[in-house]
C-alpha cells in the first residue's frame, strides 16, 4: 500500500488491526490544516467524514486529489468534493448584472425586490464550535442598480457578521 499525499497541510495515520469486536479494522485517519478531517476505512472501502470538519471529503477524480492510495496498482483518490467548479457558475460582475438587467426588465417600473442574505460562519473558543449569523434583508421597488444594491446589502452581512463573532469571542 502506497499512501500519498498530494496537497500540502494534510496528513495521515494508518491504522491495521488484528481481530477487534469480531472484525478486522484497517484505516487511514486524516487530518488537514483546519484539524481532523475523518478516516477511510479500506475494508468498506468508504471515507467518514468527522463531525468536526466543515470539508466534504470523498472519492475524486485524480486532478482533484489530495491523497492518493495505490493498492496493487488499484489507485483510489480521495479529496475535497465539490471544490470543482460547479455546473451554473457566474464568471465576473458584468454577467451579475447582465442578469440583474433581465430582472429588472421582467420587473417593470413598479418591480419590487427584495433581497435576502445570510451568511453563517463557524469558529472556535476554546476548542469547542460555535456558530455566527448574520441576516440582511432589503426590499426596494425598481432599484437603479440591482447588483449594487446586492453589494451593498453582502458587505452590510459580512461586517455584521465580523461583529457578530467579536462580541462572541468576548462574552
């Protein structure tokens, strides 16, 4: 069993065990660079996910490994899912507002919108998880500017959300 790993800050410990409970363990526990990252079990040939790790890690195509396990010339893959592009994805603000103006349009001149953020972070104190939101909502009929308007509200959430997780860190 080869065991490599690709991507700087991960790492790895291989786990074989003898007859345990009435079945044999053979596992590769990870850790990354946020802490742990879960175990691949080689018997059921499964990655497990920690509780304490926001990564979705999974089988991989090889372009998008992290670790790479060569068994006999059968290479698994293991990395990140999800961290590929995703199918619908906006390249740059000019299409952010292409679509704005289509709405706009759609819209007419009594079109009212109303946006909606949340954004939600985890951090730690003290070793333990705790959680911070923040929650922005705008309705505005026909703005001028759409995508401004998303701007602003996204940057209003993230200070507030900043603030949030100060007045946290201190109680």
């Amino acid at each position: 069993m080869v065991i490599e790993f690709i991507k700087e800050g991960y790492q790895g410990k291989e786990w074989k065990d003898k007859e345990t409970n009435g079945g044999l363990k053979h596992r590769l526990y990870v850790v990354g660079p946020e802490g742990e990252i879960g175990h691949y079990d080689f018997i059921e040939n499964k990655f497990n996910n920690s509780a304490k790790t926001s990564e979705n890690f999974s089988f991989v195509e090889d372009d998008n490994a992290i670790i790479s396990l060569n068994n006999e010339g059968n290479k698994i893959h293991l990395g990140v899912e999800g961290d590929e592009n995703s199918e619908f994805e906006i390249q740059n603000q000019s299409d952010i507002r292409e679509i704005s103006e289509k709405i706009k349009r759609q819209l007419g001149v009594n079109g009212r919108i109303e946006i909606n953020i949340g954004p939600t972070v985890e951090f730690k104190i003290g070793g333990k998880s705790n959680w911070a939101k923040s929650n922005i909502s705008i309705s505005v009929e026909n703005p001028d500017d759409i995508y401004e308007l998303y701007e602003n509200a996204s940057d209003l959430a993230h200070s507030i959300l900043q603030e949030e997780i100060q007045r946290l860190k201190n109680r």
